[in-house]
C-alpha cells in the first residue's frame, strides 16, 4: 500500500510543479537549473559511493541486530560527510576557474546543498530495513510542503533561483523528521568514527560506486557538453523531454529498491520478479513514446515543441534501463558479481562517451538523446546475457 502511494506521488507532484516552471521562467533559466542538477549529480555519485545498495543490503541481512545496525549506520554516515567536504572544495574550484560554472555559481552552491541534507534522510537504511511506511510519508510530506511553495514564490523569470531553494529546505525538514525516527524508534544511532572500518567500507563498496558513476559518462555529461554548445535553451528544452523518463523511471527505480532487500533473502524469487518488472518496462515505453505530442502540447508552450523527437528517443531507454536493473542492480549485485556489473558499465560508458563527444557536438539536442539511449541499450543487452549465463548455472532449490 505504501509503496502504491509513493508511486503515485512520483508521478503526480513533478507533474503539478513541472509545466507551471517551464512557464513561468522560460526555457533558458530552466535549462541553468537542468545544468547545475547534471553537474551536482557527479558529486551525488561521489558522495553516495555505491552505499545506496551495499548498504541497503548490509542491513537487510542484518536487520534485528541494533548494534551493527548502529555500525553500518556510523560507518556510512561519517564516510559521507568526508565525501561531501571533498565534493564541496572541487566544486567550489570549478566555480572560480571556469566560467560557465561561474555564471551559474548561486544555482551551483544551493543545488549542491542537497547533499548534505540527504545525509540526515538515509533512505537506504528505511529500505534496508523493510519500513517503506517511513520513506513515504516523508517523502510525501516534503513533495507536498516544496509543491505549495513552488506556486506560491515562483512569479517570475528571476525567480528561478528559488526552485533549488525550495527542494533544499523539503529535503531538510524530510532529514531532521527521519533522523529523530531513526533514533527514538530504531534505536539506531550514529557513533564516533572507527577510521579502520570506514575506509574498509569505502574499499568494498568501490565496485558499486565505479558502476553508478561511469554511467555520468555519457548521462551527464551529454548534457553538460549540450549545455557548452548549445547554450542553456537547449538544456531546457531536453531537461522537458528527460523529465517525463525520469519520472518513468522513477516509479520503476522505487520498485526495483523496494524489493532489493527482499530478492537478498529470496533470491529464488527473481524469475517472478523479471517477468513483471520487464512487462512494466515495456508499457512504459512504447505509451510513453506514443503520447509524447500530446505531452508536450498540452503541458508546454509552443517553445518546448522540440522536446516530442527527443522524448520518443528517451523513451525507449526505459525498458533497457530495466534490464539493467533487474539484471544488474536486483541480481548481480546480490549474488556477489559487483566487478563483473562494473566491468559491463565499464564497457558500456566508454562507448557512450566515444559517441556523446561527436554526436553532441554535431546534432545538438538529437545526438544527446541518440548517445544515451544507445549507451543504456548496450548496457542493458550486455547486463541481461551474462546475469542470464550466470542464472543457468546456479541452482536455488
């Protein structure tokens, strides 16, 4: 039940605020805030360091034992605050030194300040511990609070500047909630640093984070170099087309992280869940790709009509994204094969970088959609044969 309303608050609450934004400030300051999301999303990577999932399934194997609960918590927690202050000096460095990001310098700072405020919402340890009641309801409370306040401050063009603002403080009031519950019914707290064992757990979660990060290869940085090229206009006007994948893909990911912990306990179950994860995937993309010029005409200005042929192209990267997931992130990684997935995403970044330099520069807008949805169908394709071959040799009963 819980996970049903998540899913649709996913969908409804971008939904609200999304066309109304495109309105209001324009394409081009919507195409800043898509830029300073690309860039800070690197340093997310950074900071998250693949704990989203070794974590995740650390605690689910260890969910009635406080103690260590309380020391995969510390471990994580303090290894995060490091990669922050690191991801905050680089950042600041860029800000100084390269005049793009320079322009964009305010945006950059708030949007980065996300960060540290997911440090007080781990929702991976809610994950962890089955309890998906905790993760919606503060997640509804925060998209409602930021929804209302996106209506209310937002008049203007030069308002634009608020948007990231205004997610800051959602995730804030979000953190300080989860953090007390996490504390006062859990039991779960955090404790000094045990330099020792943070760094064992950055070295075995090393796997996870080279397979998050290298996808930034051609994700981000198709966006970040359309941004250089093409001005920020034409970030806008893909950040329209990528928003309605994301929000997809979004419902799919909540999915896929809802029953990681289960499938670490059941693997035997993964056939079932294929079966029906990839069904949705398929859905997903051909109704997204059918109904695109009727998303975009009816939910934006004539200004963002060249969002329908990049939105047709994303969306068919939804269903390899799924095989990614199911495959990868909801099988691999739960049997032991991280470095055989990192090696895969390896492959698969390499090639989409290859291509997002050439195509990007050459089509703009058309190149970035062709470079990441090639890159994900590699990845995908390539994730599902070998987690297959594995599949056949193993016997779960």
């Amino acid at each position: 039940m819980y996970l049903s309303i998540l899913q649709i608050a996913s969908y409804v609450f971008p939904l609200l605020t999304f066309p109304y934004l495109t309105r209001i400030i324009g394409a081009e300051n919507f195409g800043k805030l898509a830029f300073a999301l690309v860039v800070v999303s690197y340093f997310q990577t950074i900071v998250d360091w693949g704990f989203n999932f070794s974590s995740t399934r650390d605690v689910a194997r260890n969910r009635n034992n406080i103690c260590e609960l309380s020391r995969i918590f510390t471990n994580v927690t303090w290894a995060r605050m490091m990669f922050v202050i690191l991801s905050l000096c680089v950042l600041l460095s860029c800000i100084i030194l390269v005049p793009k990001f320079n322009e964009n310098g305010l945006v950059l700072i708030v949007t980065f300040l996300y960060i540290p405020c997911q440090l007080l919402f781990p929702e991976w340890l809610f994950q962890g511990l089955e309890r998906m009641k905790y993760v919606t309801l503060i997640n509804l409370f925060s998209r409602f609070l930021f929804t209302c306040l996106v209506f209310i401050v937002i008049k203007s063009k030069d308002d634009y500047f608020l948007q990231p603002v205004l997610v800051l403080g959602g995730q804030l009031v979000a953190g300080i909630v989860s953090y007390r519950i996490i504390s006062k019914k859990f039991g779960i707290r955090i404790g000094k640093p045990c330099w020792s064992e943070i760094k064992q757990s950055i070295i075995s979660s090393f796997d996870l984070f080279i397979n998050s990060l290298m996808p930034n290869l051609y994700n981000s940085l198709s966006l970040v170099l359309l941004g250089f090229w093409r001005g920020d206009s034409a970030n806008g006007l893909f950040e329209v087309a990528n928003k309605f994948v994301t929000i997809a893909y979004q419902f799919l990911f909540i999915f896929s992280r809802t029953f990681f912990p289960y499938l670490s306990r059941r693997i035997d179950k993964h056939q079932l869940y294929v079966v029906t994860y990839l069904s949705i995937g398929i859905i997903m993309s051909f109704t997204l790709a059918w109904i695109a010029p009727y998303l975009i005409g009816y939910f934006f200005t004539e200004e963002y009509l060249g969002s329908i042929l990049i939105l047709r192209i994303l969306s068919f990267s939804i269903f390899f994204l799924s095989l990614s997931n199911v495959y990868g992130t909801n099988y691999l990684i739960i049997v032991g094969k991280e470095r055989l997935l990192r090696n895969i995403t390896f492959v698969s970044s390499i090639i989409g970088f290859c291509l997002a330099v050439p195509l990007v520069y050459q089509y703009g807008l058309l190149g970035a959609a062709v470079t990441i949805t090639v890159s994900r169908a590699v990845l995908g394709l390539l994730t599902a044969y070998y987690a297959i071959s594995i599949k056949k040799t193993i016997n779960y009963a």
